[in-house]
C-alpha cells in the first residue's frame, strides 16, 4: 500500500488518519517513497474526464442530421451551457443567444433553453 500510494496519499484504510498512520508505517520499517501515488503517474490515466458527449439537449432538436451532428459555426454549431460548459444545444434549437442548461437554469432564471 505505502509503494503504491506513496507519502502524498498514504492513509489508513479504516480511519483516514495521515499522521499517525504514516508514522506507525515508518515506526514498523516500511519505506515510504517520496512521490506521487503510482495511480497519478500512469500516462492520461485520467483523460476520461476532458472527455463530454456533445449533443443537442433541447427536447425538439431541429437538425436534420441529428442530435450528435455538430458544425464549426453557423446554425448547426453546438453551443455549451454558458455556466457549466457541459450540456448542449445547436444555435438553431436555442430560443435565446446564450444556452442555459436545465440544471444551471435556477441560477439563470431570466434565461431559457
């Protein structure tokens, strides 16, 4: 557990407790390495989470080629919701110019879809 976890993110399994865990794990004389967990250095082990689906969210989506067809610019561009950047909608299925999703949409109430 300590290689693998390392001395940024050594714990004890039961209580959480850093400290005195790490202290008791040195105390029994296992060695600690000074470095990240292993789990943070394997390469884009975490490029899952940059990855969203991009698709028009609005229940009557207008494109002719479908939800998930996204173009560079004009009416068939997929705009982001403007406060949390992950659900979307085309320019031509949106009713005002910036794209507020149903969950952001309490903190936007002027806004609609």
């Amino acid at each position: 557990m300590a290689l693998n976890a390392g001395v940024h993110y050594l714990k004890c399994p039961l209580c959480n407790d850093k400290d005195m865990f790490s202290t008791a794990v040195l105390a029994q004389g296992y060695y600690i390495p000074d470095r990240d967990a292993a789990w943070e250095l394997e390469q884009n082990a975490f490029s899952e989470i940059y990855e969203r689906p991009v698709e028009c969210r609005v229940d009557d989506c207008k494109c002719p080629r479908g939800r998930e067809y996204d173009a560079n610019s004009g009416i068939w561009d997929i705009k982001l919701c403007v406060l949390c950047g992950s659900p979307g909608a085309h320019a031509a299925c949106c009713t005002t110019e910036y794209y507020v999703c149903d969950v952001c949409r309490p903190a936007a109430p002027d806004q609609s879809h």
